[in-house]
C-alpha cells in the first residue's frame, strides 16, 4: 500500500511543453504481492504550455491507449495525465543511418500516425468540414 509520498521516487524529465516526471515506486517488489499489475513506474506529465489543442490530443492518446497501440493511460485530466512508461534510449547515429533500421522505423512510425481508431477520436472531436 502507498502510505505517503516518501513511498514514491520523483524523477525530472525532459520535456518541451510539458513538466514531465518518471514517478518510481520504492518498495515496488513488496507491492506487487497483493497489486501484481501495478506498475514499476509511470510517466507523470502535467500540461504547461498550450502548443496543440488539447482535446485532440487527448482523443488520439485515448485512443493508442485503448488500441494499445500507444501507452497505457491511467488518469487524465485537463492539468495532468498518468501514463505507462518506457524505458529507451536515442537511437545512435549508426542506427539512424542503418537503412534496414529506417525502414523498420519508418513503417512504425507511418502505422502511429494513420491509426484508425485515432482518426476516429479525433473526427469526433474536431470533424473535418
């Protein structure tokens, strides 16, 4: 059981227009016994500039999530959102280079942006005309 914030780790993060936090839990192995799906950590992003529009961009992270083809989301509001996190590098610059790696990269990349389902969401919320 989460008893207190001492129970959580904060870490800061990079993040453009955002204030982003990997938040770690410290006796995570302990937790997981009687809460075997909870998470290790969670990506905490709350909302400091506003560069898109927001209801969009929360139609399409609904939808990857739901689709599971993006992370999982936890809880969203209009200040903040909890989301699953991943641990990753950057790409080195022999990977950028490395065609087999573009391609790869660049199918995952084109099959995230014509999601189905989050073209859905988002004609819901803005629908062309």
């Amino acid at each position: 059981m989460i008893n207190s914030y001492e129970d959580l780790e904060y870490i800061r993060l990079r993040g453009n227009s955002n204030a982003v936090f990997r938040i770690n839990l410290r006796n995570h192995s302990e937790l997981v016994k009687s809460c075997p799906d909870l998470p290790g950590a969670l990506l905490y992003r709350r909302f400091q500039q506003q560069l898109v529009d927001r209801s969009i961009e929360q139609a399409i992270f609904e939808a990857k999530s739901r689709d599971q083809s993006g992370p999982k989301l936890y809880f969203m509001n209009k200040e903040y959102r909890f989301e699953e996190f991943f641990y990753g590098r950057p790409l080195t610059l022999w990977e950028m280079r490395n065609m087999c790696i573009q391609q790869s990269y660049s199918k995952i990349i084109c099959g995230f942006n014509f999601n189905m389902a989050a073209n859905i969401a988002v004609n819901a919320v803005s629908p062309l005309r």
